[in-house]
C-alpha cells in the first residue's frame, strides 16, 4: 500500500481539451460562423429588448414630487457650503 | 446661492434616465423613487463637488449607485439572500415593474448577479461608455467588459433565444393581447 501519495486535482479541462470534429486543416467542423453571426443577432436583440425596457421608463419624464423637490432645492438660499 | 439654472436643468435633464437606471437596480418603482429622490438631495447639497463641464449623468449615476449598494448592505445583513429577495419582488408585484410586456425579460435580468446586472444596464441601456460605467461602478474598464459579457451570455442562455423566432418577451400576453381583450 502506497503511502504519502500525493493527489493532483487538476483544474476543469478547458474547454480545447474537448474532443472536437476538426477539418483537415485543424479547424473546427462546428459552423463558427453562423454561431457567431446568431450571437450578434441574439445580442442585437437583447440589447433591443433592453433599451426598449429602459426606455419606457425614461418616456415617463420628470414625476412632478420629483421637479417640485429640484427646484425647491434649487431656489434655496443655501448659505452654508 | 442659488442654483445655476443651467445646472438644475442638467440635473433634471438627468432624472428620467436616473429613475430608469434606479428600477432596473431596485426592480421596484416605489424603492427607485425613494433612491432617486435620495441621491438628488445629496447632489444638491454637494453640487460645489461638481464640476461644470463634466459629466452630470455620470456625476448622479455614481451617487446614485454608491446609495443603492450600501443600502443593499444593509438589507443584506437583515435578508440573506438580495438577489433572491428581488427576483420575489419581481414576482409578487410585476405591475410595479413596468409593463407585463417586459416580464419574461425582467425576470431574467433580475437572475443576474447585481454586478452584472449594473454593467448591463449603463452600457446597453443608459448608453455609458464603459470608461464612464468603470468610473460610475468604481472598478476597471477591464471588469466592466467582462461583466457586461457575461451577463449578455447569462441573458441568452435563460431567454433560450437559439433563434428569431424564438425571441420574444411573453409572446403568449402578445397573443392574448392582440386576440383579445378589445371591448
């Protein structure tokens, strides 16, 4: 029995160890390109989606309480610093 | 001293923007108001630290964000878990979240870690470069990429968006909203 065995936990494979379908000139078999066209479009649409959400809010414009606090402030003689 | 008018304006110029970014943080109109009104009572009462010329968006987004985290703190230290806390708040009061339309959407965004989410929301929505969404956040331009990437993959990975067809916010509300409902 083997005593004081060291034991190696090996980091996760990154992911180039995975066995991939490769062409004759050692490229990948998988369609890169379309993926990578797919990503921009689904990128493209969340980003859509995004300011699309974020603009719905902007579209509100000022809530009155919120120019009312503004100016209020605004027209404060504010001596101290 | 009264307030430069020109910069009230840019203040108030600021404020649809301000409250957007402050829903998309708290997922909760009423909490994002309470935050918005916070950081305009504190920038008007530090204005002298502004300086004119620079970036007013920029200048309230921070103060704006730096309220929000340590509040966050706090409610951490009272609820375990934040995230988790308001992907709830998303799902017990989606009327206060904006429009059912953008519920499929929201709930994914609220999965996000809150990094990820912040970075998301400056560069894709309030239109921040990311030098100024580093600066807002308080962390480098290199962070800010890697976050913003991250949870643009995040985003599509839980929209299951694998093609056109397939994108869409609530298509079956859509559905229901274009087939019925009309009186």
């Amino acid at each position: 029995m083997k005593t004081g065995k060291t034991v190696t936990i090996q980091p996760p494979a990154p992911n180039e160890d995975k066995p991939e379908a490769r062409d004759a000139m050692g490229r990948p078999v998988t369609q890169r390109k379309s993926e990578v066209r797919l990503g921009r479009e689904v990128q493209a649409r969340i980003g859509q989606q995004l300011r699309a959400m974020y603009d719905e809010v902007v579209s509100e414009g000022v809530p009155q309480h919120i120019s009312d606090l503004v100016r209020r402030l605004s027209d404060r003689d504010d001596g101290a610093a | 001293m009264k307030l430069d008018p020109a910069i009230r304006d840019q203040v108030l110029a600021t404020v649809p923007s301000l409250r957007a970014f402050a829903i998309s943080l708290c997922g909760n109109i009423d909490r994002a108001d309470d935050l918005v009104q916070e950081t305009l009572l504190r920038a008007l009462a530090h204005i002298d630290s502004f300086q004119p010329g620079t970036n007013m968006p920029a200048w309230l987004f921070t103060i704006l964000r730096n309220l929000f985290r340590s509040e966050y703190r706090k409610r951490r230290r009272e609820v375990e878990d934040a995230d988790g806390r308001y992907a709830e708040t998303l799902k017990s009061h989606p009327e206060q979240t904006g429009r059912v339309e953008f519920s499929e959407f929201r709930a994914a965004l609220a999965k996000l870690p809150s990094e990820q989410r912040e970075a998301l929301i400056l560069v894709g929505a309030s239109g921040f470069s990311y030098e100024d969404a580093a600066a807002i956040c308080g962390c480098a331009v290199g962070t800010i990429k890697s976050r913003v990437n991250r949870a643009r993959t995040r985003l599509a990975d839980l929209l299951a968006i694998d093609s056109v067809d397939d994108f869409g916010p609530d298509r079956a509300t859509r559905a229901v909203l274009a087939g019925g409902g009309r009186s």
